[in-house]
C-alpha cells in the first residue's frame, strides 16, 4: 500500500466531485480515506499538504501504477463528509458508495453490534457484529455498487496488479468504524484500557478468548427459542423438562427449546436437538454445532439462565420456572431479541386478551339515548378486558387479577397475559363522567388515560345514542303551516336540527350560502312547535331578509324586530325575534330573562372568537336548544370551529386549552392523519355541511365558470412596490417578535392596496386626472373598465368585491364619472338603505353593484347578477366563496362567470398559487391565513413578496 501522508485537519473543503478510497491499515482504527482526482479536474495541480497516492490507471489495454494527488484524512475526519455526500446529487460514485458505507457502519454502532477482538499482533481492536442476514446483504450490495475509483489502490508486493475485493474492503471498513467511534476521551477510564485508549494495548493472554469471539462474529448459525407450554403438567405438575433443572426447587411453567439457523439460508432451521443427533449436518457443515454452542453461550451472557444449557450434554431444552416465563414475556426477550436471538410464543397459545376502556350509563337510564342529557347521572368509566373479542366477566377479571403467572387458564385455554392487563383487571374502575365527556368519548372512540390515549367503548344507552347521532336520518315531513316546497337535502336537514334539539344537544348547520338554511331553521320552529318564542341573532343588514322571509314562509307566525330606539320584548307571545349582534352584545342581560325555545345565531362566524364580548355575551343566554347557521364553520383555524360547538353544546370539545393540545395542533400541522380522523368522529355529528356541488344537492342550479385574470403594473405601481418592499425588508430584518409580525402585516396590505390603485395606497383623497387618467394608473381598473363595458352591452349586472372600502370608493366614482348607474354597500350603509340598493339592483335599476367584502359577502340574495368581480384576493377561499354565493344560489337561473383580478409577478400572483393548494386541503387542515405569513423567514419572505420582473 503507498505511503500517504495525511493531510492538514484545517483542510475541510474536501470536494464531493473527489473520488474516495478506504485505506486499510493494520490497526484497524488507523485505516484512512484518500480523496483523489480520477480525472484530473478538480486539481489540476497539486494542491497544498497533498500526498502522493499510488493507483491503478488505464494503460493502454492494460493497466499500470501510476501516482496521483490526494488528501488522506482520519474515519473522524471522512465520516461527516462521506455521510453527506451520500445524498448529495454532485458527489462522486464511489464517493457515494463509502457514504452508504459510512451510514451502514454507523447504523451497526447504534445498535450496539460491537464485538471485541484481537489483531493479528495481539493489540486490542473492535470489530463489527455479528452481522444478521440483512446486515450481510447491505454490505454486498454497497461492494457490488463500488466502482473501480472507489478500490482502485493495489494490493503490495510484486507480481500482476490485483485490487482489494471490494466485499473484503467493505467489510474492513465496517470494522475500522467499529474499532474507532468507541475510543473517546468520554469512554470511562479510558487512559490505557484496552479496547478504551486510542493507543494500542498488547493483550497476549486473551488468545482463546479473542478466538471464541471471532468465531461468534464469523458463525455461520444463529439461534432462537421456541417456548413449549403445550404439556399441562408443565404448570400443575411442576414437571422438568428436556435435560435440565428449572432453577432448584421452583415450579416449572414451560420449556425454551433451542433451534438453530442458517444465516446462508434464512430458510434452513432444525431444532438443536436434531443437529446433535447428527441429522442436519450436510445442510448446516460441519462446524455448526461448535457455532450454535458458542452462540448460546453468548446468548447467556444477555439471559443468565440459558447458562443452565451448558451443563447439559446436549443444549436442546431448557426447563422455566413461572419467574423465568414472565422474564421471557418482557424484558429478556427485548435483551434477547437486540442480540440476535428472538423468542418464538406457540401458535396456538391465546394472545388476543384485549383491554378497553368502556363507558356505561347509571342503572335505569333510558335505552335508547332519549333524555341522555336531562339526568345528572355521572356515567361509570371502567376497564373492560376480552377474549377474542368476547367481554370477560366480572369473576374471570377478579380471576386474573389474582394471577401471578405470564400464562393463565381461561375458558379451557391458555391465555398469554401481558402483565400490564392484570394491573387493569386489578384497578379497574377509572372514576366517573359528566355526560358530555361520556358523549366526546364515545364518539371518538378513545380516551385520555395516564396521559395515553386508549381505545373506548360504549354500551348500553350511551352506544345506542352515538348510534343514533352516526347512524344518519331520513328525510322529515314538511310541519304544518309552512307555505314552502322544501329539497330532498332541506328535508334531511330539518330532521337533523329536529333529532339533536329533542335530544337536548345543539348543531351547526354549515350548508354552503344560497342553500336554503333560512327556511329551514323557520321550519324546525314550526315543527318543534314551541310556546316560547325563538331568537335569532345576525347582522343587521339580514333583519329585513329574515322578516321577509317568515312572512313568506310562515304567514301568520308573530316576528318582532328587537333592535332600534323603540326595541321591547314585552308581550311576547311565540314566533321569532329578530335581533343584531350589536344590540344583543349590549342588552344580554335583559334577553337572559326571557324563556327561549331556541337561539339561533345566524352567520355564526361572528362569534368564532370565543374571548370577544358578543361570544361572550351570547353564552349567557339560557335555551334548551342551540343553533348556529354559517357558510364558514372554519375561517382561520380549528379553534373557531371550536367556538361555535361550545356554544352550540357546551363542553363536547372540552376546554379550549386542550383541545388546541389533543386536537387542533395536529390536524393543522398535517402531522397526524389519526388526529384528522379523530376529530371528525367527534364533530360529524353535530355539524351538517353540504355544498352546491355535492351529488344532488342542487341539480338545477346552472353552471358556474371561475377565471383568474392577469394584470400587468403600471409604471407607477411598479416603482411604488419595489420602493415599499425595499424599503419594508431593511426594516424587518433588524425586527423581532411582535414588532416584525406587525410590520410583516403592514408590508402586504401596502403592497395589495398598490396592486389595486397607487391612490388607495397614497391615500389621495382626489386622485389626479379624470376617469380616463384614474383607470391608466392601474392596470387592474383598466380590466374592469373592458369587463364592465362588454357585460352592460349584453344587458348584464356585475357585483365587485373588494376588501377595501377606499378601494370601492374609487371604483363607484370611477364608474359615477363614466355614467355607469352604480350603488355602493359597505359596513357604514344604514340596514334600509341597504335594502333599498338590494332591491334596485334586483330589479335591474342599478346594473352594477360595488360591494365591501367583510360587510356584503354574506347573507344577501343578489341572483340579478350574471357576474362577480374580486377585484383582489382574501387570504381565505371559503370567504370569496361566501361572497360568490350572493349570486350563485337557489334562485338563479342564468350561468354565473367569476372574475379574479392577479397582479402578475406580485404577492398576489403567490398567493393565488397558495389559496389553490390551501382550497384542496380546506376540509381537513386550514392554515391561519394572513398571519401564518408572519411568520416567515427574512429569505422567504422576501421571495413572497419581491416583484418578479420576468412576468
């Protein structure tokens, strides 16, 4: 082998384009790796404290020695690097072969398969192993992937070149690993102990004891043990058995017998007792009882008893004591199990005892879950073990709780008993819950106990209402008095709110905008036929539809708006109340007094915060029955969908602290597909959400055609942008905390409000120019100028939503100076006014409606419009879709055409990208919208937002 010197540790920019090469030494620790140049490109020349390497190159049609420049570097030196360029897609073949070298020898290490030996001068070295099938297998596989350059370094003497063979080369690498990572100055006592101190120990007399080793690391077989517990006598009797002594005078529960394994042939196995009678030589060689020997006697060193075999004449059988079992059925058979030895169960030995957690109602609760939660009855949650499935009885859990052995007799049968079961068939009962609890458990079909989440079970009139809440409805009867023809799904969707409001629980009813929830919460009044009168909550500028609606729907039925300067409940007398978020936050108190039916809360999601003073106050309003109606159930996160469950059945999701912990974290992580799933068990059944495009909601609605529309910058908007994202990094990236997550949000409104007019953003009160000079500055005014002028010429409408009211300004004067008849809505028009504009526009008088997102993306009927405009984005597509649905709904009869107006190149153009890949995952995780983005990086952030020139 050449002589190469090693290079300078200060070197550390070692090219993965290098090839590598293991340099064995005899030591095994003092092995190196040379990275050299096969091609001569990375060092043309020399390059400093570089070594000379001898190699074999292509001569011709033969081959000769020839020099070469390398770097030489100890395993602690190469092992990062070799373990990096593994997956590097630039490094060298061979380079990556020594990488998949390095991780295999690593592996082994952590797994504690180290073996001691001696060289053949009699100095200390580790070795790897022993070396299971799959182990043997790697390695072959990695030597027949190493190219030439990765062996390329002759063997010394004389005569013909030869090269290592790259499965011996491997395999010497393996052990120069294994003799070098267990020698660190934090190794105990380390100064000049064997197999501890880096310098070589001479251990003369250890000859034999070396040679035991090599051969346990070399053996051709392994061992297992098959446990025999087929003998009843092995437990009544306390009977021996094969040819040893259980462990003096304690009882026997069984027998290990040995069986022996050809790790040639993973296939070929035979009990040991065969292989000393002669009868599996030629399968297993000659050697192989000297290997199985040797391997039991290393098996002991893991088990102490096994060392009971070595006294026997033949080590086939080994007799347990009950200890010994119970050993074997836990810690032993891990030990075991690390050091290549498995411990094999009979087949048919019964392993199938089972532990729930069971949730059973008080004696005499009604047995079909009616009335459930009228009682005060805690309900009793307790363990409850079977066998194959079958529920153990009382007195066979007291049975087993009494047992002291791994394996017990149940129903004429052994059972396998883990003793973890036993402590529960001992301490069964688990405590007590309140029927909400008890409902939350059985729905998800798991509970939290010892900080473990288990299986759990229902019985009795708990399971037969979790049947009745899972198990779907069918479609009710129309009540009487109700002047209207309700759907197939409208029906369903009344016997759904009918059943969870008898049942004295609450529900949500999420069905998409347009869907008809109105006339279905006014004929779940009708049906449930109340004395009380119901109350609904919404915003303000849905009172007039409500009322209108019940007139309609319901003539006859009392409907009374509490809301103005005259507002009073005096004299009621049944029907509906109809009141706004605003006078119900301020006048809770007076509205408590009253005796409700129902509370409705109409566009629930104004209450999702749960900390805010509407939320707040809606949940001192005592009813027997709750209901929450909304497009949205889910607008941000998972904790809104827990406000509106809280409310509408308080505690079924517990407190909100842990349901962020157990539930909410997981799902909006995508860490967790059982999170997902657990949670939907929970909240099916009392969120019923149905979309127009689901099979046979709304067959007769007509098509829907949504197209996103690029947009170019102007000049003006352009140069604003950079300037405000120049500008706006600098500052954020000497920010931290809150202060950065402030200015993050600060940067993308000014860049939305320039992507939609540079006046909005400079807050001109009287933009410069006229209507030609107004539409020239932005480029996505321009585009509605065209959409607007082709639509009016066909006799269309158009609603235009933007998010900003400043924006909707501009447009409605943009569109007033080109004699466009025009009306705008936002959050300060007063609740008459707005139905007045409703009302014009559906008549036609007003073509064009400009719409404040927040403030009219929801609850209006505006099916005049053949066109929705978003003249920017929202950070949510549920929202947009809410605002869509103004248009697209019951009532339409002409094709709806949606127009998304996207900046090219802007954060508008990646957040379009964002919300496509956010509206396919939107039923199980959603994101936190705007303020997840506060969160980026200062890099990320910067690619978001950065002006892409080439669009």
């Amino acid at each position: 082998m050449s002589d190469v010197a090693v290079a300078d540790p200060a070197a550390d920019a070692v090219s993965v384009r290098l090839a590598a090469v293991f340099l064995p030494a005899p030591l095994p620790r003092d092995g190196r790796v040379a990275f050299w140049d096969p091609e001569g490109e990375v060092w043309p020349a020399a390059p400093p404290g570089h070594a000379e390497l001898t190699v074999v190159r292509r001569h011709g049609a033969g081959a000769r020695r020839k020099p070469a420049p390398a770097l030489a570097l100890t395993l602690e030196e190469a092992l990062p690097r070799l373990v990096r360029a593994r997956h590097d897609p630039a490094a060298h073949p061979a380079t990556a072969c020594w990488g998949a070298a390095a991780l295999h020898a690593l592996r082994l290490t952590a797994r504690g398969r180290l073996l001691p030996g001696l060289t053949s001068a009699g100095q200390d070295a580790w070795r790897a192993g022993p070396l299971d099938p799959d182990d043997i297998a790697h390695l072959r596989a990695i030597a027949a992937a190493l190219p030439y350059e990765g062996h390329a370094v002759p063997l010394p003497g004389p005569g013909p070149l030869h090269l290592p063979e790259p499965e011996a080369l491997v395999r010497a690498f393996l052990d120069a690993v294994a003799d070098t990572l267990p020698r660190t100055p934090a190794a105990p006592f380390a100064s000049g102990r064997p197999f501890a101190d880096r310098r070589p120990q001479h251990l003369p007399n250890a000859h034999d004891w070396a040679a035991e080793v090599a051969a346990g690391m070399d053996a051709g077989v392994r061992i297992s043990l098959r446990l025999d517990l087929a003998a009843h006598d092995l437990f009544d009797a306390g009977a021996g058995t094969g040819g040893g002594d259980a462990a003096g005078s304690a009882r026997n529960a069984g027998a290990a017998v040995v069986q022996v394994h050809s790790l040639a042939d993973p296939t070929l196995v035979t009990d040991a007792a065969a292989l000393w009678a002669g009868e599996a030589d030629t399968a297993f060689g000659p050697r192989a009882q000297v290997d199985a020997a040797l391997a039991v006697r290393r098996a002991a060193r893991v088990w102490p008893p096994l060392d009971r075999l070595a006294e026997q004449d033949v080590p086939d059988v080994l007799a347990l004591s009950e200890d010994e079992l119970s050993d074997l059925l836990g810690a032993a058979a891990t030990r075991l199990a690390a050091a290549g030895v498995a411990v094999h169960w009979p087949r048919d030995l019964a392993q199938d005892l089972t532990a729930a957690a069971v949730v059973r109602p008080a004696p005499g609760s009604a047995t079909d879950g009616t009335g459930f939660f009228e009682g005060e009855e805690l309900l009793r949650f307790s363990w409850q073990l079977a066998l194959g499935g079958d529920a153990l009885t009382d007195a066979e859990m007291d049975e087993l709780a009494e047992a002291h052995r791994p394996v017990v007799r149940l129903r004429d049968r052994w059972v396998l008993v883990d003793p973890a079961l036993v402590r529960k068939a001992r301490k069964r009962e688990l405590g007590l819950l309140d029927p909400v609890d008890a409902l939350s458990v059985a729905l998800t079909g798991t509970a939290e106990v010892d900080g473990e989440t288990v299986e759990a079970v229902p019985v009795g009139a708990l399971a037969a209402l979790r049947t009745r809440l899972t198990a779907g409805v069918a479609p009710a009867e129309a009540p009487q008095g109700l002047h209207a023809t309700l759907r197939d799904y409208q029906l369903r969707g009344l016997a759904w709110l009918d059943l969870m409001t008898s049942l004295g629980l609450g529900g949500c009813l999420a069905d998409d905008m347009g869907l008809g929830k109105t006339v279905t919460l006014i004929a779940l009044h009708l049906k449930r036929s109340r004395s009380e009168p119901t109350l609904v909550v919404c915003p303000a500028s849905l009172l007039g539809n409500w009322q209108r609606e019940i007139t309609r729907f319901a003539p006859g039925v009392p409907v009374r708006r509490f809301h103005g300067p005259d507002r009073t409940l005096d004299d009621l007398h049944g029907g509906f109340v109809l009141t706004t978020y605003g006078t119900m936050r301020s006048t809770a108190a007076r509205l408590a007094e009253e005796p409700w039916g129902m509370v409705v809360a109409d566009e629930a999601q104004h209450v999702k915060n749960p900390y805010s003073a509407t939320a707040k106050a809606l949940r001192t309003i005592p009813s027997p029955a709750r209901v929450a109606l909304t497009g949205t159930p889910v607008e941000n996160n998972l904790s809104e969908l827990w406000a509106l469950l809280d409310w509408t059945t308080p505690g079924l999701l517990g407190p909100l602290k842990s349901f962020r912990a157990r539930h909410a974290r997981a799902v909006e992580n995508g860490e967790d597909e059982e999170a997902v799933q657990r949670l939907a068990r929970l909240v099916r059944p009392f969120l019923l959400r149905r979309r127009k495009s689901d099979p046979g909601i709304v067959p007769e609605l007509p098509p829907k055609t949504e197209t996103d529309h690029p947009v170019p910058l102007t000049r003006e908007q352009a140069a604003l942008y950079e300037a405000v994202v120049r500008e706006s990094l600098l500052a954020i990236e000497t920010a931290r905390g809150i202060a950065r997550r402030g200015m993050v949000l600060k940067l993308l409104t000014s860049l939305k409000q320039i992507c939609d007019h540079p006046a909005l953003y400079l807050k001109e009160e009287h933009p410069r120019g006229g209507a030609d000079r107004l539409a020239a500055r932005s480029g996505k005014l321009a585009l509605l100028d065209e959409l607007l002028d082709t639509l009016l010429a066909e006799d269309g409408s158009a609603l235009v939503f933007t998010q900003y009211v400043g924006m909707a300004r501009l447009i409605t004067s943009h569109l007033t100076a080109r004699a466009v008849p025009v009306d705008l809505l936002h959050g300060g028009t007063p609740v008459p006014e707005r139905e007045r504009m409703v009302d014009r526009f559906q008549s036609g008088a007003t073509p064009v409606l400009v719409l404040s997102l927040k403030a009219a993306g929801t609850g209006l009927n505006l099916t005049r419009a053949g066109h929705v405009v978003h003249f920017d984005r929202w950070w949510n597509p549920a929202v947009e879709e809410q605002a869509t649905d103004r248009a697209y709904r019951i009532g339409q009869t002409q094709p709806v055409q949606v127009h998304r107006l996207i900046t090219e190149g802007t954060v508008e153009d990646r957040i379009a990208e964002m919300l496509a890949a956010k509206r396919a995952l939107a039923d199980a995780i959603l994101g936190s919208g705007e303020s997840a983005l506060t969160e980026l990086t200062d890099r990320e952030l910067s690619d978001l937002v950065s002006l892409r020139r080439e669009a």
